[in-house]
C-alpha cells in the first residue's frame, strides 16, 4: 500500500499578523469594496513578506496578502515569470 505524506505549511508566522487581530473582513472585502484599509493594516505588520511569499507560493486568489490585492498579486505574478 501507497501511503503519500502531505506536508503542512508552517503558519506560525501568523499568529504575528496584525490581520489576525483585526478581523477578515477588511481583507476579504465584498467585490468592488475598498481594499484601503486592508493596505494600510499590511503596512504596519511586521511579517508583511511572510503573509506576501505565502500567498505567492500558496496562489492564494482572494483577499489582501502582504499588502497587495489579488489584481497585484497577479500582477507580480506576471512580470516574475
């Protein structure tokens, strides 16, 4: 039998967040809302790299991480490849 180990992601950086203080909804607004105040959170939190290089790696396609919207993090996404 084929047992195949998945690994988990180490999120312990999270727990540093400042989002993780502050609520989910001002980083998965409703469409068309304002990421604004999301940007302004991401700005002040220490472990904004952390947050961007795991939904880069993650492709996380909703919200705000590390400061950037799913449009820029698509953006980035782009001009890196």
């Amino acid at each position: 039998m084929h047992t195949e180990m998945i690994t988990t992601p180490d999120l312990a950086w999270q727990e540093e967040a400042l989002c993780a203080q502050t609520g989910a909804d001002f980083f998965f607004p409703e469409p068309g809302s304002s990421v604004r105040d999301a940007k302004r959170i991401c700005a002040l939190c220490p472990i904004r790299s952390a947050c961007l290089e795991y939904a880069l790696s993650n492709d996380e396609r909703f919200g705000v991480w590390g400061g950037l919207s799913e449009k820029e993090r698509l953006a980035l996404r782009r001009t890196a490849h």
